[in-house]
C-alpha cells in the first residue's frame, strides 16, 4: 500500500449528519448522501461535485459536498468544517466494494509503522465513472 503522511487538510462542507444505526455504514452514508445532493440540486446550489463522507465519534457519520459559495437561507444543509492537522492518506481505486478491504489493509500498515488514528476518518469519492476499475476514492484518517 501507499499510505502518506500529510499535514492541513482543510474542507467546508455541507450536507447532513446521522447515526450508524447497528454500525450501517453504507446504508446510512448513502440516505443521507442522497438527502443531501437532493437540497443541493432543489436549491441550484454549485458545488465541487465531490462526495465526502465523515465518520465521527458515537457511531455518527456525516455526508457532504463543498459548495462554491455559502448556501444562504432557506435551506436545511447543515454546516461542517473540517481541519486536520496531520493525517494518513491512502487512494483506493478500484469498486466501492472494496473500501472496507482497503481501510483494513491501510489500518493494519499504520499500526506496523506504530501510527496512531484518531476520528475524524474521511472518504473522498472522486467523479463516478462507469468502470468501477477506475473508481478513485481518498481514505483519510486523522492522526493523533
């Protein structure tokens, strides 16, 4: 694998939060995902088009995207900032299926290096493609 180690990641997003209910990871990622590129497109809202998914403390998870303006008012899009100082990243490509393959090989490589991760954990999906061979996805974990 190859993991980085990389400072100041920044990112303004919006979209919305939940719980994991029984740790439904991907289920739960994708309603509020869903929720969320709803609200954007109601509202004509231009963004990155980038998907991120936030995992949190507690089992909570949040989805968003980052918007190329602040959304003003009248919508239910909630606010997330996010600031990791030092963090493990690690590019997946290749279905979605495989993330959970991916994050343990990437978690088992830090614990040999002796880095120690922390929430918030971050995946970036990067523009769909219909070949899911080329299904880019960033993997950040925070490090303590």
């Amino acid at each position: 694998m190859n993991i980085t180690i990389k400072e100041n990641f920044n990112a303004d997003l919006h979209g919305f939060s939940g719980v994991a209910i029984d740790k439904n990871w991907g289920a739960t990622g994708m309603k509020l995902m869903d929720k969320m590129w709803k609200e954007v497109r109601s509202k004509s809202l231009r963004n990155k088009g980038i998907n991120v998914w936030v995992y949190e403390a507690g089992d909570k998870m949040f989805a968003g995207v980052e918007l190329e303006a602040p959304p003003g008012t009248g919508t239910e899009l909630e606010f997330k900032k996010i600031h990791l100082i030092k963090y493990a990243s690690y590019k997946h490509i290749g279905p979605y299926s495989k993330i959970g393959e991916a994050c343990s090989k990437a978690r088992d490589e830090m614990n040999q290096k002796g880095l120690r991760t922390c929430l918030p954990y971050l995946e970036i999906y990067g523009h769909w493609t219909e070949d899911e061979s080329k299904l880019e996805t960033d993997l950040l974990w925070c490090l303590e």
